[in-house]
C-alpha cells in the first residue's frame, strides 16, 4: 500500500482519534462536542476555522502559490439513533446514539489530511478548504456550506464514504449515478365522521388512504421507465379513532427516490396528483408536502479519471473497483451541483473482522481501521496533485 510516510506516521495517533469520536457520537445538527474537538485538532496545527451554522467547522489551507483554484474537501460528522451493542472498549458511551455509519473515520481521515496538508502548504498552489460538514443524516448540513458561498468559486470537491461491503485495501470509483435523491412526503387527508353504518353520510379518510397507497406503486410499475430506476416506499399509514367511526383524518408518510432530476420531478408531481385525485373522488381532501432531503449524486467522470490516477499510485489499480449505484442518499450531491467533482468508496471489511462486515446502520457497525489511512491519503494526495 503506497501510503504518505508522514499520515503512517499519524497512524495510531488517527486510529485514537477515530475510537475517540466513536466513543461520543452526536446526532444530526447537535455536533457541538464533535465541532469543538475538530476545532481543537486543526488549532493545534495551525488551521483557522470558523463555524458554519451551530455545529459545521470549516477551514482552509492557504498555498503559497499565486493561484486562485481551490480543492473542497469534505467529511461528515454526524451520528444516528441507534444502540451500540458492540463489546469492544471504544464502543459509544452514549445511551441510544452511535457512528453506525462511519462518519467518525470520515472525519478523523479528513484531519489527518489536513496535518499533512498544512506541512506541505509552500508546495500548495492554492487554496484547501476543509468541509466538516454537519447533518449528512438528516440531509440538512451540507446545504449551509452552498448557502454561504463556500463552494461558489470551488474547482473540485471531493468526499469519501467507507463500505463495509468493500474489501479494505480497495477504493471503488465509479462515474455517473451514485446516490439517489431523497425526498419524504407527507399526505394528509381530510373527511368526515359519521358512523360505520351509515358511510353515505360521512367522508372515509382510511379509505381513500388505502386506495392512495395502493395507486402510489402504479408510478412506479406503470408510469416509469422499466430501466429508471424509482422508488415509491410508504412506511406510515394513520388514521382513524374507533372501529366503529368513519375516519375523519388521515395521514400517509414515504419516501422516493431516483437517479436524475427529470425522473424526481415527474415522480413527486404524480404523488400529489394521484392523492388530489383519490381524495376528491370520494368526497376529501389531500394535502401534500415533501421534504427535500438529497439531491442525485451524480459523479463527475472526469474527476473519477483523477482519482482513479491518485487511488492507483496508493493501492494499486487491482485495488480499484466499480460499485453499483445506491438508492440511498447522500447530501455531498448539494455539493457537486455547484462544483465539479466525485464521491469514492474506500473499502473498510475485513473477514478477519465480523463486525467491520456489518451493514450501514447496522447496531454492531465497526470498520478496519486501515480504511482511515487509505481516506486519508486520498483526501491529501489529490488535493496535493490538483494544485502541484
């Protein structure tokens, strides 16, 4: 493995970090312990940083060089509701929450980058700006970096996400579709109560909420391309205050998600129409809202020819491989609609190790720690190339 002298150095010193995040996970948009730490971590090397929102941490490496071009380079910080069972001494401290999602690696490679940044700062040719970014888990974070302009004069961004499915010592890369956008809808009906034996004389909102949810798959087997890929997932379905009442009140929670933009769109519209429609049919009313929560994630190919020429030089190109696109999302895709640039895989699975075999989200989530070495040198060697 090709890794940078100086972040092998870092190794152990990265590896406490990472346990150290492990250990005090924080939830989406409360990372005020987590900001500080980073904070505490770039201070001590000399970085200036600066809020972004309550709990986001931003900073930046000045080049010496005259050059205007700037590398972003992001990780997220953020937690999730999940129980730790894990038996191992690093496991969360905190009641309920843990980084079953590999954030805590994210952000600990992200901060060995940046020590090897700084030290190489006379042969940077521009601009570094470290993202640490908050609310990648409730899709909130990364839109506060774009709101402020961070990435408005930006040449490339680039984040890595480890993967539990990936072998450790291998980086997938793969342009185009990564991540779908994800929007949640909510339908609220409204009807009329009366009793269930007079119907006639009531507005049943159960009812149109049964015929809803089952019209709602109708988008996706008969109004969408066969190979577009699109879900329509309802996961809440309320209504009702007695079995002997017509419902008064219904309300439909879901999700979709899609690979472009186009698709998106045509996907919510139909949503709204087809619950306006139903409702109305019977007598109610339908409400609809979304919250957009992730855009497509769409990676740039010309900066996955990049990478893959950095990743090659650090592992090898038998280490470098392809990874189907997921219908999960990732807010790094508010990012490269303002800049050009990819999200990579970085392998972190380890048959040796179950736990690092465990999936995303999964309540026994641990990595290879190698993983966080092979981010590292990614972060800092394309950074490194981009402005040489």
């Amino acid at each position: 493995m090709g890794t940078c002298s100086e972040i092998k150095k870092d190794k152990e010193y990265l590896i406490n970090l990472r346990r150290h995040f492990h250990q005090y996970p924080e939830i989406s948009m409360k990372e005020y312990n987590t900001a500080y730490r980073i904070e505490e971590e770039l201070n001590q090397i000399g970085i200036i940083s600066r809020r972004v929102g309550e709990t986001g941490v931003f900073g930046i490496i000045e080049g010496k060089g005259k050059s205007d071009r700037i590398i972003a380079l992001r990780a997220d910080i953020d937690a999730l509701h999940i129980q730790d069972v894990k038996r191992e001494e690093y496991a969360s401290k905190i009641p309920g929450v843990m980084h079953a999602c590999g954030h805590d690696a994210h952000t600990t490679a992200l901060i060995g980058a940046a020590r090897y940044l700084k030290s190489q700062e006379a042969n940077l040719n521009g601009k570094v700006y470290l993202i640490f970014q908050q609310g990648e888990e409730c899709g909130q974070g990364a839109r506060l970096f774009v709101k402020e302009g961070l990435l408005d004069q930006v040449y490339r961004v680039f984040g890595v996400h480890v993967d539990p499915y990936i072998p450790v010592g291998k980086v997938a890369i793969q342009e185009g579709p990564v991540n779908a956008s994800v929007d949640h809808f909510t339908i609220q009906i409204k009807g009329k109560s009366a009793h269930v034996s007079t119907p006639q004389k009531g507005v049943d909102a159960l009812y149109i909420a049964a015929q809803t949810v089952v019209a709602l798959q109708g988008i996706v087997s008969r109004l969408s391309d066969p190979k577009d890929s699109v879900v329509v997932g309802v996961g809440l379905l309320k209504a009702g205050n007695a079995y002997n009442v017509v419902a008064k009140d219904a309300i439909i929670e879901g999700t979709t998600r899609c690979f472009n933009e186009e698709t998106r769109e045509k996907t919510n519209r139909k949503i709204e129409e087809i619950a306006r429609s139903i409702a109305s049919l019977y007598g109610g009313q339908a409400e609809v809202t979304f919250k957009d929560f992730a855009s497509p994630l769409v990676n740039s190919e010309i900066a996955c020819e990049e990478v893959r020429d950095i990743a090659e030089k650090i592992i090898g190109r038998d280490n470098i491989v392809r990874k189907e696109a997921s219908l999960g999302g990732d807010d790094f895709a508010d990012f490269l609609k303002k800049a050009t640039g990819m999200y990579a895989y970085v392998g972190s699975g380890n048959q040796a190790k179950p736990n690092t075999l465990a999936d995303l989200h999964g309540d026994n989530f641990d990595i290879d720690e190698e993983a966080i070495l092979i981010a590292a040198n990614l972060y800092a060697e394309y950074a490194l190339w981009l402005l040489s």
